[in-house]
C-alpha cells in the first residue's frame, strides 16, 4: 500500500510517496529531470517490515509545487529536504539518491549531519563539477531545438527525452511511453521554461564549500557500470574522499539504475539497510 502526502516545505509543498510503516526512515531521492515516480519498482521491495520508504519530488519537479521566484539548486533543495523531515518527524534517515539527487544528500549531510543515519549515493556526480555533461548536453539541445520545443504541448521531449534515453544501459528499460511519463511536468511552452530554469539553477561549484570531515554518516557509492555520463574514476574517487565511504559497482546498468536494475538494487539497498542496522529503533 502506497500513501501519497502533500508535505509543507519552503515556498510550497513537496509530493512524498511512503511505502510501509517500519521503524527507520529511508529517504529516495530521484536526479535531474525524473522524480520520485523513479522508485515504484525499488520501494516496494524493500523490507517494509522493518522500514518506512520515502519518495520524494524535490521541489519543483514531479508533482511537488513550483514558484516563480524559488531557488531550485542544491543547497536551497537540501534545506527544504530538512524543512519537509521535519514535518514528517523524521529525526534520522538513510538517503538514498541518484546523480543530482546525490549532491543534494551530500549538502544535507554536511548541513545537518545528525540528520543523516547512512548515505547511498548512486551514479553521484563529480563534487568539482555538479552540473555534469548531462547538463552540458541539455543546453546543445536547446540550441538546436528551443523554437521547435518551445511551440508543441510536448517540446520538452525534444530536450529531456534524449537525456534519458542515455541514462539507461537497456533502451527497453526506456520506452516511450516512459519518456512521456517523465516529461509529463514539463508539458507546454511554460513547461519547457520551468525545465531550463530548473537546469539553470545548479550551480557546479554547490558543493565547494562542504567539509567533508564533517559526513561521518555510513556511506554506500554505487555505480552502474554502463553509465556514459560520469567517468568510472568519478564514484570511487567520492567513496575514498568520503572516511566512512564504501563502493559497489552494478553491471548492466547506467545512470538510472532503479530502471535498469530494480530487482539489483532493492537487493543492494536491502544489505546496506541490515549491515547498518536497520532494525534499530530511531533515536
């Protein structure tokens, strides 16, 4: 059974999905351009006896609000994460999150780091560069195509769909009608607007000023090994910079493992969830 909250967080309200009712937290958080409609196949397969999943819309994207004048980068995105644990009285959780979704964990965790019982960071991004080659790429796809985007209900699948089409290693994990689901936010010429200003938002150096002795939290770097937008050096460089850092590799997957891999990493996040203790009531 799958509960869907409207959670009060900084200028609006964030769309959480909750999954069981277990006694520790997990946060999932999804990357630029999909949302937490990412997890559907992980979430329900986690031990929800023992565990309560939450996935969540960051701010201005999926079904969560969107405002004219919000900030929608990293540091502003970790804040109002913060804002919305509070509200769902979660004193500690393990965040899961996959490429951008991964530097707003990071920021969270060097902001608050009781907050953080455990980190997994799938397909992070390089902390020296957290708008990557994908953004890079959406922004040749605007030269190219913006008029023509900018005109039809479904223009932004002129500029998003190819950026998600190369997140996973198995094109049958990336239909179509997939594509739509994920494009669906940013329908129409204003739809087209909110997605490059959501792009605009990230700042590459966002992470600049974290210290990182400051992150004691557990943490698991998972790569999928066919992901073509990060260098293989990238994830294993993080997870020894990071003192309590581990790193796992999941074959045949790109940057969206939950896609290409569900079953893999439900099973992946379950060890890491019993490794670390995740029977242990929350404090």
């Amino acid at each position: 059974m799958t509960d869907f909250l409207r959670i009060p967080a900084g200028p609006g309200a964030l769309h959480v999905e909750r999954f069981g009712f277990g006694e520790r937290a997990v946060i999932l958080l999804h990357g630029f351009g999909t949302s937490g409609f990412l997890w559907r196949h992980v979430a329900p397969a986690l031990p929800l006896g023992r565990v309560t999943a939450f996935a969540v819309d960051l701010f201005g994207h999926g079904e969560s609000d969107r405002d004219v004048d919000a900030d929608y980068g990293i540091g502003a995105q970790a804040a109002c994460l913060d804002q919305a644990l509070t509200v769902l009285r979660v004193a500690r959780a393990d965040i899961v999150a996959v490429d951008m979704g991964a530097a707003v964990a990071l920021a969270l965790a060097a902001r608050r780091p009781a907050r953080v019982r455990s980190l997994v960071l799938v397909n992070p991004g390089d902390p020296a560069d957290a708008r990557g080659a994908d953004l890079d790429e959406l922004r040749r796809l605007q030269a190219r195509h913006l008029l023509e985007a900018s005109r039809g209900m479904m223009g932004a699948r002129l500029l998003l769909g190819p950026l998600l089409e190369r997140s996973v290693a198995d094109p049958a994990r990336m239909p179509e009608a997939l594509v739509a689901r994920y494009v669906a936010p940013f329908v129409g010429r204003e739809g087209v607007h909110h997605l490059l200003e959501l792009a605009r938002a990230i700042n590459g150096r966002a992470l600049d000023h974290v210290e990182w002795a400051t992150i004691g939290a557990p943490t698991l770097v998972v790569r999928g090994d066919a992901d073509g937008w990060i260098g293989p050096s990238v994830s294993a460089a993080l997870a020894s910079r990071l003192g309590a850092g581990e790193f796992r590799r999941v074959p045949g997957a790109g940057r969206l493992v939950p896609e290409d891999a569900p079953v893999a990493m439900a099973e992946l996040l379950t060890d890491w969830l019993d490794r670390t203790g995740a029977g242990v009531a929350t404090p």
